[in-house]
C-alpha cells in the first residue's frame, strides 16, 4: 500500500519544487492570481502550455500583473 507525504512549502522551496514539476510534465494548465515581472522566471512555461492570470486593466495599471509574459 502507497503511503502518501504532506509537505509544506513556502517561498524559495515553494519555487523550487513548482519549476522542477513544470520542467517534467508535458503539459501544464496554471491559474495564478497575479504574475509580476520576474513571472516568467518562477513559472517557466514552455509552448503549449496553458496560464490564466489576472490581465486586467486595472491590475496592469497597478503593477500586480504585467504583460511581459510571452510563449510562442
């Protein structure tokens, strides 16, 4: 029988574990409130991948999201 681990990650072992996992998988879906100027940095998405985010005028306006992200 399979026994499962509860880990609790914050900050740097938080972004850490997230790129390792979007490294192997094939296909990844993100929803994320906001993503800042370094977004792209923490969440490297690849082509085909799939990200919601806030993309509001006003949170653009405000500097919560940016629109740097770009995947071709």
């Amino acid at each position: 029988m399979k026994t499962n681990t509860i880990r609790f990650l914050s900050n740097e072992s938080l972004w850490r574990e997230i790129k390792q996992r979007v490294a192997k998988a094939k296909r990844v879906y993100a929803a994320v409130a906001y993503l800042g100027t370094d977004g792209s940095n923490l969440l490297p998405l690849k082509k085909g991948h799939k990200l919601v985010v806030d993309m509001s005028l006003d949170a653009v306006r405000q500097g919560a999201t940016t629109g740097i992200l770009i995947i071709c």
